[in-house]
C-alpha cells in the first residue's frame, strides 16, 4: 500500500510539473507576470512531490 502512495505522489508531482511548464508559458506568451511565477512554483513544487514519492517507493522496497 505504501508503495502505490509513493507512485501518487510520483504522478501527482508529474501533473504539477506539467501544470505548472503550462502557465509559465502562458505567463511569457501574455506577458503576465504573476502567471508566470505561479507556474514556476508549480513546478518546483511537482519536482518535490516526484522526490518525495522516489523515497517513498525506495523506503518500500
């Protein structure tokens, strides 16, 4: 069960990183720049939702 909890976080860091590639881009297209930061902090915070799923998962194994 843990094991799927640290895939989540993996694929809910993923989604985030995505989410978050989106709005930066769309921030620099309309040069909006609250957008922008908004997507940059997505990112980084997908990039720790992924980190903290690989600890997860290897704690598991």
């Amino acid at each position: 069960m843990s094991e799927e909890k640290g895939h989540m976080d993996k694929a809910k860091g993923k989604t985030n990183q995505v989410k978050g590639q989106v709005k930066e881009k769309l921030g620099e297209a309309t040069d909006h720049q609250n957008l922008k930061a908004e997507g940059k902090k997505d990112q980084a915070k997908g990039k720790l939702q992924d980190k903290k799923g690989d600890v997860k998962n290897k704690l598991n194994q």
